[in-house]
C-alpha cells in the first residue's frame, strides 16, 4: 500500500486491517483461539460480516465463564455451523468442546445429556465439511436424572477426507459406525467413553480404516464378545475394551502398544518396542497370549493387583523398566505377595520404581527390588508411606535377613534419583544406609526431592548433613524440596543459615 493510498484511507475514516484480502484476515482471527470471538467481529463493519464464516478451521469451546453460557452455547454451535452450510468452505479442524463447562451447573448437564440428536447433527456437518481434524469432547462427568438414563444412539460420521478423528463421548451413548463405510484418509482415531458392539468394533478397524496408524480405544461392548483388531497399518495402540471375552491384536507394524483394564488378550506384534499394561480384569497373566520380541525399548506396568511376574518373565531385557507397585495389605500375605510378583526383573538399564508400601518397610521393599539390578545404571523411585508401619512385627518386611546388603550387587548403578518422596526422614535415612552398604562402587549422583514442604529447621539439616557425610566426596548429592509457591527448590544444607 502506497503512502497517497494510506493516506487517502486516513482521510475517509477506513481501518487498514479491513482492506486487507480475505487470507490475512483469517490469520488474524485464528490466533483468538476461538470461532465465537471470531463471530462477533461481524459487528464491526459490513467487510466483517462473513470473513469467519470462511475460516479453515472452527474451534468452539462451551467453557465456564466464556459468554455466552453453556445452555446458550449449543445453539450458537447450531447457529454457526448452519451458516456456513451455504458457504463452499473446507475444514481443515472442527473442535467442538462441552467438557470445560461448569459441573456444579445442573441446567447445564440436563441440556448436554440431552441433546444426541443435536450432536448427531454436528457429525453429519463434519461429514460434509471436515478434511482435517474432527475433535467431539463431551463431560464425561455428567450427573443424570432417571430420564436420561435411556441409552442413546450416536451415527459415526462418515468422514471420508478427515485424517484425525477423536470422539469423547458419554457413557450412556451407544456409536454405531456406518455400515460399509470407507474412511480411506483416516490415519489418527480416538473414541472414549462410547458403547459399542464387538463386531462394528472389529469391522471399523480391521475393514474401514485401511490407513489407520494411531488408535485410542476406550469402550464398554454391549454383548460381552470376543474384539478383534486386525491392521496391517497401525503403528500406535491404546485399548480398554470390556467385557469383552477375549480381545485379538494382530498388527506387523505396531510399535506402541498400552493395554488398561482388559480380559485375556492375544498380541501379534513382532516389531512391538514399547508396552504399557494397566491393571487387569483377567484370572491371570496366563490368559494373555503375547507373540512379541523379548527385547523392548519401554516396558511400563501399573498393576494395583500386584499381579505382573508372569507379566514380566515373558521378556528377557528392556532398556527401561517402569513398575507401579501397591502393597495395600497389612497382613504378611500381602507382602510375601509382593515378593513372589518381583522375585525376577528383566534386565534393564534404567529402572523407574513408584512403590506405594503404605502398610509395610519402603526400606526393605526397594532393597528386594535392588536385588535384581546387576546390570541397571539408573533407578528413580517414588516412595510413598504411611510413617510408620501397620504390619506385624512378624511380617517378613522387618526380619533382619531381609535388610542384608552382602548379597546384593549394583556394581553398574551410576545414578539414584528419589522422587515426590513423602516418607518420613528415619525411613529415608534407613533405604539410604541400606544402599550404601551395597556394592554401589560406581554411583555418582544421588538426587532426593522430597515431596512436603519444610522449613530450615536443625532436623532438616541434620538429615541433609547425614546424607552428604554418608556419600561424599565421591557421590555428588543434592537435596530439594517444594518451596511455598510450589516450586522445586535446591535445599543447602550447609552452615549458613539459608534456604536456597
């Protein structure tokens, strides 16, 4: 724009920004993060009038606070999406969001749980529009009356041209996929809290989504059957599908794969690196049938059964192992248990423990553990307990031959990171002389972050000072702590009196 064109635009009172072409007024109104601020620009002139209706992508998010409020909202999502039905506008994302509405507003859930056929009219919308990214994301906290108790009927829409698709739904909607539909540019599919039957579950994947690489599967099946996921595509998989009686994997290229809360499964993945397993609704891990490499890059397990040994034995070597553990029992069952699931770890190079030892030793639970560490170089642990112990004192967690170091060898252990640790300072202390006892000739860094905030008190230094005099000169130690805006602060513990 020339100097004489500026300022003749000055001289008759026009704004700049409103000649510019259509392409940069649409970068400008993305970046309000939100369709609906975008919609009442149309009160600033006539040139403003319909520019949003020509965006490539539409974000509308009903959340507490925004205007208009979460009742109002449904109908401008009808509003806008009706009037850009006349405009030849392709989408490349529709996100629609009800989950941030306010859950104490009552008015609020009665109108969400409502509505399926008015949500089934935004799928059909996206069907037509939408040759990017489609995100449908429901309260799944929603309160409901008798009267909405009634199972509700959602169409999957048959978006042909959308590459992600992800559909956070209410558990009281059943989906139904569309009968011989081809979702041919589909690479990315998440659909949470739906109802849905086993085989529209395995003709979705294994037959109408030939390109499909990631999945997210969260569904309670409406007749209990056996689920089969066949693709020769998928790269990535998360799943919980119950109850299901049986759930079938069998995907040449799978890399990634998180199994949570499922009966028995049967996995052919050979090029499988990475497994996540949470909980488990089967008899036992024998259930599961597991055609995979024996060397994975990550194996993760969060069992609150404390049920993974046979889980475990079924590889040979990880590069990372990352075990959740909770040995909830006082009893001395509860922590022989323990002992039996993690008598034998695969070899792994880094070791992330979360043990959650409220009734027992968090000492003598991580000193078993240690046995198994011949070749790990680095171990971070969480420990978590209830400051004192609920056990019996015959419980084999306080036996004297249980505390032996003698045996143990971390000959390769560089480095222990303890983490979120809310253990009172003589348990602390006590796994600390336990593993300095043990043949740890090559550690050279402990780090401690302990999770509740403190003062400077002579306690907290004494602790520190026992610490450091323990491992120093050849360990570098460091202590932290959660200062009061809750950031992690570095704790000094020597004689100036300071917090640093």
């Amino acid at each position: 724009m020339g100097e004489g064109e500026a300022h003749r635009l000055r001289c008759n009172g026009e704004d700049r920004i409103s000649v510019l072409p259509d392409e940069l007024l649409h970068c400008i109104l993305l970046r309000l993060g939100s369709t609906r601020a975008a919609v009442r620009t149309s009160v600033l002139s006539h040139r403003w009038r319909h520019v949003w209706a020509h965006l490539p992508e539409f974000v509308l998010d009903g959340g507490p606070g925004a205007p208009p409020p979460p009742a109002s909202f449904l109908d401008s999502v009808d509003r806008i999406l009706s009037t850009c039905s006349s405009a030849p506008t392709t989408l490349d994302r529709l996100s629609i969001s009800l989950s941030s509405a306010d859950p104490y507003d009552f008015g609020a859930r009665a109108v969400v749980q409502a509505d399926a056929e008015r949500v089934g009219a935004w799928l059909r919308f996206a069907a037509e529009r939408v040759a990017g990214e489609l995100c449908l994301d429901m309260p799944r906290w929603c309160r409901m009356s008798p009267r909405d108790l009634e199972w509700l009927e959602l169409e999957l829409p048959l978006c042909g041209r959308a590459k992600t698709l992800t559909l956070n739904l209410q558990s009281t909607w059943s989906l139904r996929p569309p009968s011989a539909a081809l979702f041919a540019a589909l690479t990315g599919l998440t659909i949470r809290s739906a109802r849905m039957k086993s085989s529209e579950v395995t003709a979705l994947v294994g037959g109408q989504c030939p390109c499909l690489r990631d999945l997210e599967l969260d569904i309670t099946t409406v007749d209990a059957s056996a689920v089969s996921i066949r693709s020769d595509s998928l790269r990535s998989l998360w799943f919980s599908i119950y109850p299901a009686l049986q759930v079938e994997v069998v995907a040449p290229r799978l890399e990634k794969l998180s199994v949570c809360l499922t009966v028995a499964v049967r996995i052919s993945a050979p090029k499988l690196i990475e497994l996540g397993w949470i909980g488990d609704h089967a008899r036992e891990h024998q259930d599961h049938q597991l055609d995979v490499s024996r060397r994975l890059r990550l194996l993760e397990i969060w069992d609150q059964n404390c049920t993974m040994a046979s889980l475990m034995q079924k590889f040979r070597k990880v590069d990372q192992l990352k075990l959740r553990i909770n040995i909830p029992e006082a009893r001395t069952d509860g922590y022989a248990r323990f002992l039996y699931e993690t008598n034998k770890l695969p070899k792994c190079r880094i070791l992330n423990i979360d043990l959650r030892s409220y009734q027992h030793s968090p000492a003598t639970c991580m000193l078993h553990l240690l046995r198994n560490c011949s070749s790990t170089k680095k171990v971070s642990m969480e420990l978590s307990s209830c400051f004192g112990y609920a056990c019996m004192s015959s419980c084999p967690c306080r036996l004297g031959e249980n505390r032996r170091v003698d045996f143990i060898n971390v000959s390769s252990l560089e480095e222990v990171a303890i983490n979120n640790c809310d253990t009172s300072f003589p348990e602390l202390l006590e796994f600390l002389e336990l593993l300095f006892g043990c043949n740890a000739t090559r550690l050279k860094k402990l780090t401690i972050d302990y999770n509740t905030h403190f003062h400077a008190t002579l306690e907290t230094k004494e602790v520190c000072k026992k610490i450091y005099n323990m491992y120093q000169p050849k360990v570098e130690v460091e202590f932290y702590f959660n200062g009061i805006d809750q950031r992690r602060v570095r704790f000094d513990w020597s004689p100036v009196e300071k917090v640093m």
